[in-house]
C-alpha cells in the first residue's frame, strides 16, 4: 500500500476509527472464575477444572485480583468507576467456548468515559491532513510535527478468554476447508478486559500510537505482558469513512487479526483506501466482519456481524452484583506507580531532560527504570549524559541482541560508570564506545577494562603537540590550502591525528592545538 | 399479539432448537401471554423502585486469587467422544465465531 494513495483519499474521506482491545491480566495467578492458574502455552487441557470446561453445576466465584486490576486499569486511563456493577451472560456457539456462553459484562461494566493523550510526531504526523486546522481550533495541541490527540475511552470490561482452536487438514490450518478441529482450554476463563474506544482516531498512524501508548501504560501497571505475538494483547478495528466535512458516520467495518503495531498500521491504511474505492465506484460498504491478512497485505471479509441483541444478554445469575465504595476506589488509586506521562514531565521537569528524550525512554517501562538506576548511580547532573548513552548507544544494543533493558549485561551501573568516565575526561567519546562493547562481550566492569587495555584519554599537550606536528609536516599541501581558506580541512587533521594516536587523544586538546599551529 | 411467529422461530435458531410448526404455534401463544404481562408490570410507575440485580440480597462475592487443584486431562477428556493429542475432536465449523 503506497503512503500517496492513503494521502489521496484522505484528501477527500476522513477516517473515523475506533479500537476494541483485548488485553489478558497476565499478572493474575489464576482464572477469572475458577483456581486455574493463568500461563502461557503448555500441554492442552491441563490448566482445566468443571468451571473452565463448562460442566453443568459448576459453579463460577470471580477473581477479586482480577477486578482490582481492572479497577486499576480504570483509573489509570482516567475513567469513572463503577459504584454498582455486574456480570452478564453472552449467548453464542462456538466450540472454544464450553459453556455456549461468555461471562461478561454488558450494561453495567466496572469503567466508563476515560481518556488517554496519544503523541503523535515524526513521518506519521502528516498522515493527519487537518492536523492544521484541528490545531487552531484546539482539537489537538502540540504543533504540525507533533501534535497530541486525546482519546475516549467508552469502556473497560472484564471478561472471560476462549479457548484455543486448531484447525486439522484442509489449507495449512485454516478454518475454510478443514476436516476438524482440535480445542485446548487451557486458555479458557482467562481474566481478559475488554477496552472500547470513543471512534476518535481519524489516521492508521494514530490508532499505532494508541494501542503503542496503552500497552506503555498496561506495563508500568504490570496488568499484563502485552505480547502480541502470544495474544496476551489483541486489538481489532472499527473503521468507517465519510466524505470530508460530513459529519454523519459512514457504515463500519470491524478489521481483525492484526498481530503487530505494524499491522495494526497497515490494515486499517488498506481498509480506507479499499472503502473509498468501493464508494468512488457507486458502491456501498457491508457492515462485515474482515481478516487481515499479513503476507497478502489485504483485508477480506469474514463473515456479516451478528446485531448485538443477538447475543441475549441477561444478568449473571450464578454472581451477585458489586456494590464498590469510594473509599475501596481510593485505596486502589493510591496503588497506582507512577505512569508514562507523569514520569516524562519529571524528566523534564526534575531532571532536565529536552521532552524528545523523555519521550523515548518512557515509551519503555524498562528502558525508564534503567535510566533512572543509571542517573541514580552517575549523579543527577550527569542525567542528561546518560540519556543520551541510553536513547543511543544502549538503545542500538537492545534492539540488535532483541533483549528488554533489564536483560543488557551493561547494567545501570555499568552504564554510569562508562558515563563518568567520558563525562570526566578519562576516555574519549570513542574509547567509552568500546569499552561499553568490552563490557557486552565480556561482562566485565568498565574500569577493569580500562585497566586491563591502557585505555586513558591523552590530554597532556605535549604529547598531541608532538603529533600534530608530524602530521601537518606530513601533509603541506593541505595545510597550504586550509590557510587558503578551506577551513573545511579541519576535520581531516583531527581525523590524521586520532588516527595515530589510536583514538586516544582528547579531542578538544587536539583542536586547540592544531587551531594554534595553523591559526 | 406482542410476539409473532418469525419471532420466535428467530429465537429458536439462536438457541439451536429444532421446533415443528405445532411447537411454534404454541410457543408463539404461551410466550405471548408471558410477555403480555411483562408488558402489564411496564405500565406501573417504578420510577423509585432499584432494579432487582440478583434474588439473593448479596454483594461483592469473590475468591482469593489462589491456584487450586483442577481435573488431570485424563479425567477433563474421559466423556468427550473423540480426542487427539490431549485435545477435544470437534467437527469442522462453518462460518465464524471467535468473537471474545
């Protein structure tokens, strides 16, 4: 899918787009109505009792962790709490659901009407064609580089998970053709919320950075493990559009099966562009269920959406209501750790980092708690030292070895201490490189290796004078033409000088000194 | 008649039950005196009355999140008809669902 295309119809369609996000409490020990415990993968149907497999008179309690998670998700996406609520059934049939019934909640879920500020900034920013007037008009803040949007959260509920399906025979287990199916319900009765989303979100790009940002918050709670990949955090697409400057809705359709930010991205760009070529030709869009599908990098329909009332909800008749109080709500909030956006304006605020890096290191949990560890251990002065060590040099590191920050070999106070070595003049920007490898491939302590291979930073003048005068004895043509003007040269006497001196020169002694003898 | 035919042959397929004519016909008249007197209660004034939630006069019942015992799979898969790998066998399924 060409980014000129999606431009193209953005110019005469706007997009609104809403999310339904999937998220498994993984922090939970066991199911949401059963002493099952809640893992991933294993061997099939050995996390299972009669609650979870649905046998008549069994008798499902809810998890009170479960809903305290909930409630705590609730509060940190801003929404209003629920003072009286309750379970509902879901009527449907489908074989990874034993009960022929999902217990869930309907009318009365434990949070409502929140929001969540999303950053939208580099490349993806201009997908926002408004982004201009929407700004003027106070619908975003920020500038036309990076602007913030706020999200309405509809809703969080709290349901139970399915279990998982494999498709036996037909085409490489897909469901079209197979022979039968093989059910595991390992998975089944989970502890998995539901959240809705108000249909704010107007680019594929801003629908990315919301679920990018939930699952920020999602981990600095510790809800959950948000992994895609295990379906631990699913999110599916609601997405319509309508001609520029309507302001009716156009009909929907819901796009499932993105496992990846990536994909989330990519479908709903597909999606638009499809919708507007079917309008553009005097079509009309069926409200319909469509697949992602990864390797073609196309949506196709799956099947029409049931009308909600046919699911015939009515109220869980094996659990009482919930009657929670203000007080009980208080005492959950106070459990609240601090979250993505209140720990970036303390970066910029306490420890004076520019907003673009405070940006970076909280869009991790992990990477945040090893900066701080690091400042911690390098002093607050040096914070900014370490941020850029940690947004560059460390940051390049994870993502080659694919490791989460608390699993570097470099530990935070590894880190400080290569800092205050470069910060302190003892090695040069190049030597605190290397050692920072050294310590990877070894494990070693930076000042060991410093030891160990007679790395100092030479700054005494003497020494880098002797050398630079070697060099420019070695080079009159070029010191002939830097005094003609080309001051450009510059930088090829640093790099001749570094290069013998192995890189061990103080870079800023270096230049004092050729400033002099060529000045 | 508050509830016609097509109604409840509609419900009936939601609840995959297989009805002869008879059935609805007679369905299609009890359920309609069931809801002819929901529709009586819909015209008294329960504006200060609360909803009933649950029969029992009980809130906020829950369990400690502690791991108890469950079924081995032996015994979770000893009444199911067919199984293959641990697995329940289920037939093929046309159409979608998956809906959680």
């Amino acid at each position: 899918m060409a980014a000129d295309r999606l431009t193209d119809v953005m110019e005469r369609y706007e997009a609104v787009i809403g999310l339904e996000i999937h998220t498994e409490i993984t922090a939970s020990r066991t199911k949401m109505f059963c002493g099952c415990p809640v893992a991933f993968g294993g061997e099939p149907n050995t996390r299972v009792c009669p609650v979870c497999l649905g046998m008549p008179g069994a008798l499902p309690v809810p998890n009170e962790a479960a809903i305290e998670w909930t409630v705590l998700a609730g509060l940190a996406t801003e929404c209003d709490i629920a003072l009286w609520s309750q379970f509902h059934r879901k009527q449907y049939f489908y074989p990874d659901m034993p009960k022929d019934y999902q217990i869930s909640q309907y009318d009365l879920p434990f949070c409502s009407d929140g929001r969540v500020s999303v950053e939208v900034d580099g490349p993806g920013a201009a997908e926002r064609l408004d982004r201009g007037h929407a700004l003027e008009s106070g619908l975003l803040t920020g500038d036309a580089e990076a602007y913030t949007t706020v999200i309405g959260i509809t809703r969080i509920h709290l349901e139970e998970d399915t279990g998982k399906m494999v498709h036996v025979g037909g085409a490489e287990g897909r469901i079209a053709g197979a022979d039968y199916s093989l059910v595991d319900f390992n998975r089944a009765g989970t502890p998995l919320m539901e959240l809705v989303t108000e249909p704010d979100i107007r680019t594929p790009e801003e629908a990315r950075r919301f679920a990018q940002k939930l699952r920020q918050i999602w981990l600095a709670l510790g809800v959950s493990d948000c992994s895609m990949e295990e379906g631990s955090l699913r999110v599916d697409a609601n997405v319509s559009i309508r001609p520029r400057g309507a302001t009716g809705l156009g009909t929907k359709t819901e796009v499932k099966n993105m496992n990846s930010f990536k994909s989330l991205h990519d479908a709903l760009a597909y999606e638009i562009v499809r919708q507007a070529e079917v309008l553009d030709a005097g079509g009309v869009i069926q409200q319909e269920t469509r697949h992602w599908d990864v390797g073609a990098k196309r949506t196709s329909a799956l099947r029409s959406k049931e009308e909600a009332h046919d699911y015939r909800y009515f109220p869980e008749p094996d659990m009482v209501p919930f009657q929670f109080t203000e007080e009980w709500i208080a005492a959950l909030a106070g459990r609240l750790p601090e979250l993505p956006d209140a720990r970036k304006a303390r970066f910029v605020a306490e420890l004076g980092l520019p907003a673009q890096d405070a940006v970076v290191l909280t869009s991790d949990t992990a990477l945040a708690t090893y900066f701080e560890d690091a400042v911690a251990a390098a002093g607050a002065e040096r914070a900014k030292a370490v941020a850029n060590w940690v947004t560059g040099e460390f940051a390049a590191h994870l993502n080659a070895a694919g490791i989460g920050a608390d699993a570097s070999p470099v530990t935070p106070g590894a880190l400080a201490e290569i800092v205050e070595l470069v910060d302190g003049g003892t090695l040069s920007a190049r030597q605190g490189r290397e050692v920072f490898s050294a310590v990877i491939e070894t494990g070693m302590a930076p000042s060991a290796i410093v030891e160990q291979r007679g790395m100092r930073q030479v700054s005494d003048s003497a020494a880098i004078e002797a050398v630079v005068d070697r060099v420019l004895a070695a080079n009159p043509d070029e010191v002939a033409r830097y005094r003609d003007g080309k001051t450009g040269l510059m930088g090829f006497f640093v790099g001749q000088v570094m290069k013998e001196m192995r890189g061990q020169a103080n870079p800023g002694v270096v230049n004092d000194v050729l400033r002099a003898r060529l000045g | 008649m508050p509830i016609s035919e097509s109604d409840v042959r509609h419900v009936a397929m939601l609840a995959r039950l297989a009805l002869s004519d008879e059935q609805v016909t007679q369905l299609t008249e009890e359920l309609g005196a069931i809801l002819g007197h929901i529709d009586e209660l819909q015209h008294l004034d329960l504006a200060d009355v609360q909803p009933t939630a649950h029969p029992l006069d009980m809130t906020n019942v829950m369990r400690p999140d502690e791991v108890r015992p469950g079924l081995t799979r032996e015994d979770a898969l000893a009444n199911a008809p067919q199984t293959e790998d641990g697995a329940f066998v289920v037939p093929p399924i046309v159409g979608g669902g998956d809906d959680a």
